[in-house]
C-alpha cells in the first residue's frame, strides 16, 4: 500500500478535508472562514478545527497523516476508534441524515474469508435482529464494504464492566447484585428466542450513563452472536487433547464454561449462566475466578479446579449471594441454576438492598470511572471533539501508522484499521485525567414503584388547605345564623 504524503500548510490540509468528505461545502467554508490569519501550518489548522467541533481528534490525526478515505461509510461518518479486539474494531460514527451516534463493528477479515464463514456472519446478524431489549444492545444494521463486513449498533455511552471495576475496585454486595440481575433479564429475552451468547464477559457488559430519558445506569449485553464466528476447536478424547488453542477458543478464557471450551456445540443457554458466574465473581473480588497463567492452563482449570471461596476474599458477602456465586460456577451445567429468569428473581430482592432514599426517588448513587481506551469490545470514550486539545494534543507530524495485522487491505477501511501510536498516547493522557461522572442504578422494583413526586405532594396539600378552609367558612356562616 503507498503511504500517504503527510500534510503540513493550511491549504494542504483544508484540501484534504474537502477531498474526505467530512464537511460539506457550507460546513467547509464556515470553518475556512471562521481560521484565524495566523493560522498556517497543517497542525494548527487541525487544532482549531477540533477546537471549533468540526473535526474530532481521530479525523484530524488521519488528515495530517495525509489520509482522506475511509471516513464515509453509506450514511455513516467515522468520528472515533473506541475500542479494539480479538473480533474487530468499533468506531462510533454519525448517521448523517437522522444525525444519531451509532457504534461500528469492522470485523476482522481473518473471520470473514470462507464462504461459509460470510454466511454464518449473515446467520448470526439475522438473529441478532430480532433481539429487541432495553437490557441488549439494538443492532440496526449489516454489510460488506470493500470485502469487509460490520455491524452497525446502538452506541452506548459509559463503561464496561472490566473498566468499572477496575477503577473503582470490588463493588458494594447489592450493586453488583443489581448490574447481574439486569444481564440475566437480558439473557433471558435472547434464550427465551433460542439464542446463546457464548461470550458473556465484563468487556461485553456496558454500563449506559444515566439521561433524562434513562434516570439510572442501565446494562446492556453487547455482541450477541460474535463469538460464533471463531472457528471451533477439533473434536478429541481428552481433555488435554482437547483443550483449544486462543485462535480455536469460543469465548474468553476468564469467563469461558467448561463444556463451552471442549465442545462448544453442545453447549446451550446453561454455558452463558457459568461465565456469568465468572462474572459476578470479578465484580465483587476485582479478579477474575482463576487469574494468571496461559491460555490452556485457564481452561484446564475451569474444567477441573474450584476457585478460591469467595466468603474468604470478600468476607462480608452474605451466605445467600455466596450460594448464587457458587452454585452459576458449578462445573456439571445440571447443577448449576437453570435459567437467566430464575437468576433474575433471586437477585431481585437481594439488589433491593442498594435502594437508598433520595430526593428525587428511590436510587442509589455511584461514580463511574473516567474515559479510557482498553483492547475491549466496547469501552467509555469522549466523542465530540468539542474540548479544546492542548498545545501538543495535535503534533507537528504525524508519521504514517504501520499495519497491525500485517497484511496489506485494498478497500477504504485500512484507512481506518491501522493506529497512529501517538494518537494513542494522547488519548490515554487525556483519559487519565478526564473527570468522573456520576451516575445511578435504579433497581428494577424502584422502577416499578417510584415514589410520589413533589407536583403531585402539593396538589394534593392545596386540595386539603381548600377543603378545610371551605368547612371553616360553612361553620361560621352557620353559627352566625344561630346567634
């Protein structure tokens, strides 16, 4: 592939936005316009343009390297990279004309080459589809561009559960009660459809920040039907012979179900139960069930060794949370709890126990951790680029990001799959010192029951003062008769 010219005078660089795509001619010339006459160099003109909000950060780095494809995708224009993985890159990007955020999967061109492979991705995004829950992140759509597929999602704005935990720690008893249970009312719609996620790991797991339409945090599951896309391990005797290499793995070796990683396909709803399980386990410890070592050692273990008691690392767990742990980690899926609904109940009324009286209604309050990048499917991320950068945010060059696959890729989005390290840096500063912010869980029997509001409280006072003072006046009218 030819590497692109680097820009660096502020004619190059305004050709090379009106040459991506990004501005239209009006949006273009308002930001030609609006450059200050001391503006001359390429990097500077990138500054105030992501300054001023025409640009993002991850537009500008891309044009000062001299690259002006691979931002326009249909309706869709790239705004940001916000996450990487083993599957694929997400980018958020805009929808152009309903001017809503979406989240982008490029899935890897490794998972994609086959015929058969392209037709289990479509499979998959088909039943995806038809997952329609508040507690599942809504996919709107799929496609192939330049022999690439991605999907199209809801974009969620806040953390995943492995970014939560790892800045604030172990969480409280009943908020990690109450962020399972909202998975397991999730998982149970998508089994209730037939559908499986094999992949339930804190990394899937996105914690949207509260809004005026949503008064507190709310789960979502991302990437249902991904997992099934990575090809499965060969069948064999033992459990040695059969212990999958990374590239074989369904799943992530922290989280992975047992069966699930000797014979995933005769693993059902019962594996997603398991790795929830794991899951629990890492919100109230802050490790995962069985930590370090290599990948074949995680799921040797998963198969055959019980993890360390959680009573003995989080020792004022109550014995009935410690029992729902216990019984979701059970090697044999006949004794572990049956269904996602069931989970859900039994958690109800243990996540009740975060309700803590507000104002405003029954909520409870916690800080969410700042922005960060991570090799996650998902992670927490500032978007608009309408925050200032710094003077060395935007550097003087750019050199050209090297490919990270190693393999060249002839269609618009190589434009976008390869990272310049400096850009990198930059945002992983910026995320170290961006601040927190808040946010509530809202259980879902506080949902259900709200408390009165204050308009409500004071209509109903100056109805009563009017009664009253209504009968006062009829008592008095009436003893004024009388005398």
């Amino acid at each position: 592939m030819t590497t692109p010219a680097q820009l660096h005078d502020r004619s190059n660089f305004l050709a090379a936005v009106e040459a991506s795509g990004l501005l239209v001619p009006a949006q273009l010339a308002k930001a030609s316009a609006a450059l200050p006459s001391n503006t001359a160099t390429a990097p500077q003109t990138a500054q105030f343009l992501v300054a001023t909000g025409f640009l993002t950060r991850f537009q500008a780095d891309r044009l000062l390297a001299g690259r002006t494809e691979g931002f326009i995708l249909d309706p869709y224009v790239i705004q940001e990279q916000v996450g990487k993985g083993s599957v694929g890159r997400v980018y958020c990007a805009l929808h152009r004309t309903m001017n809503r955020k979406v989240a982008i999967k490029l899935i890897s061109p490794d998972l994609t080459r086959s015929a058969a492979a392209r037709q289990a991705f479509q499979r998959e995004v088909r039943a995806a589809a038809r997952l329609n829950h508040p507690n599942i992140v809504t996919a709107y759509d799929a496609n192939e561009v330049g022999e690439r597929f991605y999907l199209v999602m809801e974009f969620v704005d806040g953390p995943n559960m492995d970014a939560l935990v790892r800045e604030r720690g172990p969480l409280p008893v009943a908020e990690a009660c109450e962020l399972v249970r909202q998975v397991a009312v999730g998982l149970s719609h998508a089994h209730e459809l037939g559908m499986t996620h094999r992949d339930i790991k804190p990394a899937n797991l996105l914690v949207a920040r509260a809004s005026k339409t949503l008064p507190g945090c709310v789960v979502k599951i991302a990437d249902f039907g991904i997992a099934r896309l990575i090809p499965n391990p060969s069948h064999s005797t033992s459990v040695t012979e059969r212990t999958p290499s990374p590239a074989q793995l369904t799943g992530t070796p922290d989280y992975v179900a047992p069966e699930q990683a000797l014979t995933p396909h005769l693993a059902d709803h019962r594996a997603d139960l398991y790795s929830l399980g794991c899951v629990f386990y890492f919100l109230l410890t802050g490790r995962p069930p069985f930590p370090g070592g290599t990948v074949e050692t995680k799921v040797r273990r998963h198969q055959l060794e019980a993890p360390v008691a959680i009573e003995r690392l989080r020792p004022d767990i109550p014995p009935t949370v410690a029992e729902i742990v216990h019984r979701l980690l059970a090697k044999d899926p006949n004794s572990r709890l049956q269904t996602a609904a069931g989970l859900a109940a039994r958690l109800d009324g243990l996540a009740a126990g975060a309700v803590v009286v507000d104002d405003d209604g029954t909520v409870v309050s916690f800080d969410l951790p700042a922005a960060q990048h991570g090799s996650y499917s998902f992670s927490s991320n500032s978007l608009t680029g309408m925050q200032p950068p710094s003077s060395a945010s935007v550097p003087a060059g750019v050199a050209p990001p090297a490919h990270g696959d190693g393999t060249a890729e002839t269609s618009p989005w190589s434009q976008l799959t390869d990272e310049a390290l400096s850009f990198e840096q930059d945002e992983r500063t910026e995320a170290a010192t961006a601040p927190q912010t808040s946010c509530r869980i809202v259980p879902a029997r506080a949902r259900r029951s709200s408390g009165v509001s204050a308009v409500t409280v004071l209509v109903l006072c100056g109805s009563v003062v009017a009664c009253c003072m209504l009968a006062i006046g009829f008592f008095l009218r009436t003893m004024a008769r009388f005398s």
